[in-house]
C-alpha cells in the first residue's frame, strides 16, 4: 500500500492511500475543475493536482 502525505489548499497535512485517492479522483472528479475534502482537508482538484497525484502514484 503506497502512501503519502499531502497538503490541502490551506497547508494541511493529509496522508492518503495513492491507489485508493487515485481511484476516487478518477470516479468523482474526473473532468475540470471540483473540491474535494477529506478528514478536514479541503484540495482544489484540476488537471495539474490529478497529474501530480497519478505521477506521485506511478513513482
């Protein structure tokens, strides 16, 4: 299970699960521009952030 630690659009610490957050970016937010929050975390999800995440993933 690979995982890490991101920062929300306040500099808010969140650890993620990359598969699972990966899967659910490409099932919720898949196209333009959307929030999601998580655990208290909130992160502006656009073409750059789902890039980041699938790079992050693929490493």
């Amino acid at each position: 299970m690979k995982k890490t630690i991101l920062k929300d659009d306040n500099g808010k610490s969140l650890e993620v699960n990359l598969k699972e957050f990966l899967d659910h970016l490409k099932e919720y937010h898949k196209a333009g521009i959307s929030t999601h929050t998580q655990s208290g975390c909130s992160f502006t999800v656009d073409e750059e952030f789902r890039n980041k995440i699938k790079k992050l993933y693929e490493k």
